[in-house]
C-alpha cells in the first residue's frame, strides 16, 4: 500500500455544487470536518469543472487526505443510461457528463447525488435523524425538495425524483387558495409555490400590500402585526398538509427540516403540533425536527456519498 493511499484512507471528501457556492469539505470516518473551502460557482460548464477539480485538490492538501474518494451534491439528477445532468436550475450543467468528466480530470472515481438527497443522507447519518430507519430530508428554501434515506441508503427511483414532494399540488386546498399560483414547472399550485421562501414572500405581499422578506416578516410577526402573523400561521397550516400527505403514504420515522426556511422560529413545532388534523391516523408518532448540520448538511451528506 502506497503512503498516499494510506493517507486518504481515513477521509472522504464531499463537494456541494450550489448555484451561488462551490463548498468542498474533507470528512474524518467519525464525522468532523478536517479542511473546508469555498469558492462562488462559475455559471459555465467548463469554469465549474475546473473550480471543482481546484477545490478538491485545496481541501486534500489541507487535510493530508490525497486521493480520497469523492461524492458531489448537485442541484439536479443524473440520467444513469447516459450519466448526463438532467432537472438542474443551474442550466448551465445540463446535458453534460459531469461526473465523467471530472472523474477523468480527478484520475478517481466520482459519486454524484442530488443535494437534496445529500442533506437527507447526512441527516440521516449523524444529524436530526440519526438512528432513525427511515428519514424524510425536506429543503424549504428557494425551492422545495426533498430525499428519502431508508437504513441509511437514499432511494432514488427509476426515474430519479423520490422525494421531490414540491410539485405535487398543496393537499386540501381551501376554494382561496385553488387552482394557486403558476410554477415554473408548468404545473399551478405546487406545494413549492406555496412552502418556498419566494412564495411565503408574495403571500405576504399580496395580503399586506407590501413587499417584505420573510426575516422581515418574521420580525413583524414578533412585534404584533396582524397580516404576519396570518401569514406564519398559514405557511405552518400549509406545511403540515404537505407533510401530512407525505407521512401517509411513506410514514416516516423523521422528517427533517432543512433550508433557509427552516430557519423560521418554532416552525417544526408548529408543523408537528398541526400534523394531526391531516394524517390518517388517531396518533401521530413521526418527529419533526429542525436540522442539525445546518448550511453544512449538503456538503457533509456528498461526502458521506463515497463511503
Ligand atoms: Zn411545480
């Protein structure tokens, strides 16, 4: 055995390929984090593969872990019969055999998942659902998606969507919330029209007349305004239809939280102590739980995509 193999054989090195941010990290096999690095995403193909390739070799050289196998989360999903990127909205990834190519410019091999699997997947192994058999990654962010791990393997389907809960349409619309607002994905009333942080914004907007963030918002909530505290109630109303029709079909042990909007004070308590109304059961023993790994969940679940 080689030193450099024997180096790398104590690391695992993730990559999260977001839309703003490239973040590679070296994993520790007991889970800590011995070298980070960031850079912002070139938004071209050819830009991306070369900052991925500089970021892994920055975060090796840190950590001492040279040759150590890699895992990616990208905002998108691999069609497995040609290996090219499909469902991605950094476009510029689309149709390119991105994990062949970097394993050519890596000399390894390469593990590409969707990041919202990644994030159920780190959950899964060391966070909010440790231990837990199976494990729904839920991300409210920009968008909403979402991963299921079952014993600690994410499904992924033979057409590569399991979880993508955010363009089912809201369960139980109420006659002012149907049909609901259009979605890019051509479809209208997507629970991700609904759940995102763009769609609690314009259901703010087009309540109180004005246009807020939903930090602001959350903040006028707190000092008493009436429209905000409508609308938290009724993103938290909304959110536990979504889970509940996702609990009645997968029943999961954990549901986790995770994406800018779960940032929301008290929001997985909220979704919990609603859940009973919706799922069809008399009692209601899934736990919802805010996420542990925070922004780092993503990076640390592609890591753990090359064990
Ligand atoms: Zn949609």
């Amino acid at each position: 055995m080689s030193s450099t193999t024997t180096t790398a054989g104590g690391f695992r090195i993730g990559v999260d390929l977001g839309g703003t941010k490239i973040e590679a990290i070296a994993l520790s096999r007991d889970g800590q984090i011995a070298a980070r690095e960031r850079v912002s995403t070139p938004r071209a193909y050819a830009e991306t593969l070369a900052s991925i390739v500089d970021i892994v070799h920055r975060v090796e050289q840190t950590a001492g872990a040279i040759g150590a196998p890699v895992g990616i989360g990208i905002p998108g999903a691999v069609t497995p019969s040609t290996g090219l990127v499909k469902n991605a909205n950094s476009v510029w990834l689309i149709g390119e055999p991105l994990g062949r190519d970097l394993e050519a410019r890596l000399g390894r091999s390469v593990r590409l998942a969707n990041d919202a699997n990644c994030f159920a997947i780190s959950e899964a192994a060391d966070g909010a659902g440790a231990g837990a058999g199976v494990v729904f990654g839920v991300i409210l962010g920009t968008g909403v998606g979402g991963g299921i791990v079952v014993h600690g393997r994410a499904l992924d389907g033979p057409n590569f969507i399991a979880g993508e809960w955010g363009h089912n349409p809201l369960p139980w619309m109420t006659p002012d919330e149907f049909p609901g607002p259009p979605c890019y994905c051509g479809k209208r009333g997507c629970i991700e029209t609904f759940l995102s942080g763009p769609g609690l914004e314009r259901e703010y907007a087009e309540s109180a007349g004005d246009a807020r963030s939903s930090a602001e918002i959350v903040k006028l909530a707190e000092t008493g305004s009436a429209h905000a505290v409508g609308v938290l109630e009724r993103y938290h109303d909304r959110l536990a239809r979504a889970l509940a029709s996702v609990i009645n079909i997968l029943d999961p042990d954990v549901i986790v939280l995770g994406g800018g909007m779960s940032n929301l004070p008290g929001l997985s308590e909220a979704a919990s102590a609603r859940l009973p109304r919706y799922v069809f059961s008399d009692s209601v023993h899934t736990r919802v739980m805010r996420n542990t790994h925070g922004d780092s969940s993503g990076v640390r679940g592609a890591a753990w995509l090359s064990a």
